[in-house]
C-alpha cells in the first residue's frame, strides 16, 4: 500500500501508540522529527536508529538522545559511504508488525509535511528482511557518545553552510528554467 503522508498512519492508526519496538534507518534526524515519533510512543517502548550525517543532523538532537535518552534509545551513525536510506519499522502487540519503506526522513517535512512516498508491508516475510538489512548497517555504524558529538558538532557548521548554498543554487536555476533565459539574471 501507496502512503504520502506518514503523520497519518502515524497518529490515526495509532502506530507509535501501540509500538513495543521502533526500529528506524533515516538519511537525517531533526528535534522535531524525532520528537514527533518519541512523544507518541510509550515510555517503555525502545527504539533504534540508524542515520547517516551526509544531510546534516543537528548536533543539539544527537546530544539530547545521548543524554537523555540511554538504555531507552540507542543510535548508531553510518559512516562509511552516504546514507540516504529511510525505513520505519513498527513491532505491535501480538507479535504483529508494519514497516514504512520511502523517501522521507526522521523531519517534520519528511513525515508530514514534504511530498514524500511510502510502501507500507506488513508482510512478516518483509518485514523480517528490512530487519536484517537493518541490523547490517547499525551494528557496523559508530555509536553515539560525546566525543562524537564533540567533533561533528565542529564541522557541523561548514554542512549546513554547504547546504544552504545548494539549496540556493538550486532555487536560482528553477528561477532561470521556469521563467526563461536572461542574461542579466546570471551572476
């Protein structure tokens, strides 16, 4: 099954409610993504996630996880190459589960509010695959401690610099395609 939105299912089927384990593969984490899902689920409920930083995370999110969050939360970074992989994983009471394979990452636009897809299984077969492949990239990911933190918070800076101006770049060539070609819109 085709879902756009993921704040649907979410909320209105009461996923993260009855969620006993949360297993999450994302390209990026924001506080705000993370709380959506964390708020809403029950405080017993452990989670683990898997992110590359190739799209900036925020450091003030990894640190509130590692301080706030241990022996409930655990996350891993995947360093090795880009990871731009999104996957939500859901284990529900009476052995039940549903899985989110898609585009749309741990964000508030990746879940509710970016034109994102989804296919949704709850084939056990699947869901048991999309685990496996899970478990590959978070136990070969490092381990999220404050000497991590400490240093990508200093090259944090320079990514989300880099991805602004790419954002910009890419705004300013839409303008140039959609509105046709001037020379004097070059800079």
């Amino acid at each position: 099954m085709i879902t756009k939105k993921l704040a649907v299912p979410f909320i209105n089927d009461k996923l993260l409610q009855q969620a006993e384990h949360v297993t999450i593969a994302t390209a990026a984490l924001s506080e705000a993504g993370f709380d959506f899902i964390r708020s809403r689920i029950p405080t017993k409920t452990k989670m683990e996630i898997v992110t590359g930083l190739d799209v900036p995370t925020a450091p003030e999110v990894l640190r509130r996880i590692w301080r706030n969050y241990q022996g409930r939360i655990s996350l891993n970074i995947h360093t090795q190459n880009i990871f731009h992989a999104n996957v939500y994983i859901f284990d529900l009471p009476y052995r039940k589960a549903v899985a989110f394979v898609g585009s749309g990452q741990c964000t508030l636009d990746g879940i509710k509010d970016n034109e994102e897809l989804f296919y949704k299984t709850t084939d056990a077969k699947d869901i048991e695959n999309l685990k496996s492949w899970f478990i590959g990239y978070y136990e070969f990911g490092e381990p999220l401690n404050e000497n991590f933190i400490a240093a990508y918070e200093k090259l944090y800076p320079t990514l989300k610099q880099r991805e602004f101006d790419s954002k910009r770049d890419q705004k300013d060539f839409f303008a140039l395609t959609t509105a046709g070609f001037h020379w004097d819109q070059l800079k």
